[in-house]
C-alpha cells in the first residue's frame, strides 16, 4: 500500500521489453476500494494517483468504466488483456510476455465449470468468463 514501492508503467506491450513509446510514472497515492475483503479478494481494485500527468497518444489511452450498476447476462462478450500464464489441455502452463487480447463469454458463478473450488467463494457480483 505504499506508493514508493510501485511505479506505472505506460504503452507496454512487451512485459519484459519497453518500446520507444512506453512511459513510467512514480506513484504519488493509491486509492484502495474502501470495501475491499484482504481474505476474499472481493472488491479487488485499486487506483493510482500519479506524480505527473499522462500524454495520450496511440500506445496510451484511457480506459472505459461501465456504468454501475451493470448488469450482463450469460454469453455476452467480455473483452480482456493482458499478461499472465495460459494453459490448454494437455500442455503446461506457459507465461505470456506479450500482451494478450482475448474475447471471453460472460458465465454466472454457478456455471464455474473450469474452477469449481471457487464456487464457495463466488459472489453473484463477480465476473466469470470463458473462452
């Protein structure tokens, strides 16, 4: 929780190479959701307040938030990105160094077929997808 500790890094899309265009910025604050549960995850987000503005260009954008409440049913498109580790069947997991877009289907918490130990854990707020 401590802003010296962190730093925002801009326009990445290689996790481990940064282009002509990637940008960092030191952390001046961070804005925890003030009902985040540390023992459940829920309410998982965090803001960043940073020491200097952002220049916008085609690498670095804003983000869209939804309005809320939203409400979405079942098979309704999600979009994601990011960075992380995959896995099919029958192969290991493997670690994603390059930014990954994937279009994912909205599930309910009960149709959480690929993680059912998290079905105890899963709220009707929360997001389960699939691709």
């Amino acid at each position: 929780r401590n802003p010296k500790f962190w730093r925002a890094v801009l326009g990445l899309h290689h996790l481990y190479h940064h282009q002509y265009y990637t940008r960092e910025r030191q952390v001046k604050a961070i804005i925890i959701h003030s009902h985040f549960k540390k023992e459940t995850y829920e309410n998982d987000i965090a803001l960043f307040k940073l020491q200097k503005p952002i220049t916008f260009n085609d690498y670095i954008q804003p983000i869209c938030l939804l309005p809320s409440p939203l409400f979405l049913s079942n098979d309704t498109p999600c979009y994601i990105t990011g960075w992380g580790s995959a896995h099919e069947k029958g192969r290991q997991w493997r670690t994603i160094d390059v930014l990954y877009p994937r279009c994912h289907t909205i599930l309910s918490g009960r149709n959480n077929q690929f993680w059912p130990w998290l079905w105890p854990t899963t709220k009707s707020r929360d997001l389960c997808t699939s691709s």
